[in-house]
C-alpha cells in the first residue's frame, strides 16, 4: 500500500488544528454542525447532481483506491513477461497454456489466453486496446467526481458564510451576540477551502497518477503480449519493455543484467 495520500491529508488537518491551538483557539470552535452539513452535505448533492447516480457512486468508490493504492512491481512484470517470452520461444505459444492459468492480473492473463488460443494479432490488439480504453474511461470519473467536489466545496463555504451573516443581521440590535455569529459565519468558508485543498483535490489529483501509473503498465502488457505472439526475441522485448520504465527502475533492472 502506498499511503503516502492518507499520511499528506492527516498531516494536512494536524498542522490546521494545531495552528488553531497555538494561536489561542480551541478546535470546538470551528466544529459547527450547521457549517459542516452545509459545505460537505451540499458539495456531495452537487457534485451527484452533475451526472448520473451510478456515476457518482461507482466514482465516489475510488476513494479507496486513492488510500489505498496498491504499488506496482513493473521490474517483476518485465521478467515475468520476458520468462513467457523465452518459453515460447523455445516450446511454442501452446506450453504457455497452463501457465496462463494461474496468471493473477487478469489483463496478461486474458491477453496470453487470447494469444495462445491463435487469435489474429489485429483482432487481439483491438480486444486489449479496448480494456485499456474501459479502465479508462474508469478511471476518469472517479478524477473527474473528486475534481468536481474540490470546485463545489469552496462555493458552498461561501454559501454558509452568507448565510450565517444573514443570520448576524437579524441580531444587530444584540451586540453582545455579534463576535459569535460572525466567527461562526465563516466557519463554513473555512470548511470549503480546507476540504477542497485537503481532501477532495489532493483525492483527484492521486486518482489521476495511478490511473498513468496503471495504464501505462498496461501498455506495457499490450506491447509484451503482442510481441510474444509474434515470437519475438527475448532480449528485444525486454527492451522494449524497459522503455516503458521510469529511469531509475529502468536502471536498476539493467545493473542486475549486468551483474
């Protein structure tokens, strides 16, 4: 698990309410009921409203994969697919069969079943090509919901904010009154631009780098499997697919070459 997004949000909120503390406030002050439904209550009903009921909740659902993103090994995925590579080779696309099976990512695995099966090779590119365009398309609306969410959030902050001085307004005759309601008026625009800049952009911005993170492995797959069927040499295709790695990844797998 990579947790470096939940580890930067609690960092986030402690240095808020310990700033809070230090400066002489107490962290009660700007934990206002009426504040909190208005800016998170209202950004998820706006954020629903913008789409279809399905899309906010199979998009809101990836808040899970931006805690708890899983990291990629990409230099196993080299040596996997260059040790399938060299089997092939050397006894032919049907001794990968019963391997196959036993392939956890089902990406490589439908698209080694699909070669070893003799797919045409067009046929087996636009059939991965399109999996790649669906996780996609996946991935986009969860960025796209969290996007949308840190654009409301600050709005509906204002939005309370308005509303509490209203609320100050009606109680001018009462000076007395006046400090408190205006210090809880803009509690709520406290709420909106923390929870954008803390929580729901920070959110988008870790959906989109494993969506390149993921999609650019599976490029990787694509170009490996595709390669594999055409009984490519091994050390070709591991080349090929070092391209593929960042630079230090990239360097570490060809000192172990090396070595």
């Amino acid at each position: 698990m990579d947790p470096g997004t939940l580890l930067g949000i609690i960092i986030t909120f402690v240095a808020v309410f310990v700033s809070l503390i230090m400066e002489g406030g107490k962290p009660t002050a700007v934990i206002l009921i009426p504040a909190l439904l208005i800016v998170f209550g209202g950004t998820v009903g706006a954020a629903m409203s913008g789409g279809t009921l399905k899309d906010f909740t199979s998009g809101f659902g990836r808040i899970k994969v931006a805690l708890f993103a899983k990291k990629t090994a990409n230099d196993d995925t080299v040596r996997t697919l260059v040790g399938f590579a060299e089997r092939a080779r050397r006894d032919g696309l049907l001794a990968l069969e019963e391997t196959a099976r036993s392939i956890e990512d089902p990406f490589l695995r439908k698209g080694i079943e699909l070669a070893v099966d003799g797919t045409d090779p067009e046929e087996l590119r636009d059939i991965l090509e399109a999996d790649i365009q669906a996780t996609r398309a996946e991935h986009q609306q969860g960025i796209k919901i969290f996007a949308d969410m840190g654009g409301y959030a600050p709005t509906l902050g204002i939005i309370g904010t308005v509303l509490g001085l209203i609320h100050v307004l009606e109680n001018l005759s009462d000076p007395e009154k006046l400090g408190h309601l205006i210090a809880g008026a803009f509690v709520a625009t406290l709420w909106g631009v923390l929870s954008a800049n803390a929580l729901w952009l920070p959110i988008s911005k870790k959906l989109k780098r494993v969506a390149e993170v993921e999609l650019r492995r599976m490029d990787m797959l694509l170009e490996g499997i595709m390669s594999i069927q055409a009984g490519a040499n091994p050390r070709v295709i591991e080349q090929k697919l070092l391209s593929f790695l960042p630079a230090k990844e990239r360097a570490i797998l060809e000192a172990e070459q090396a070595a």
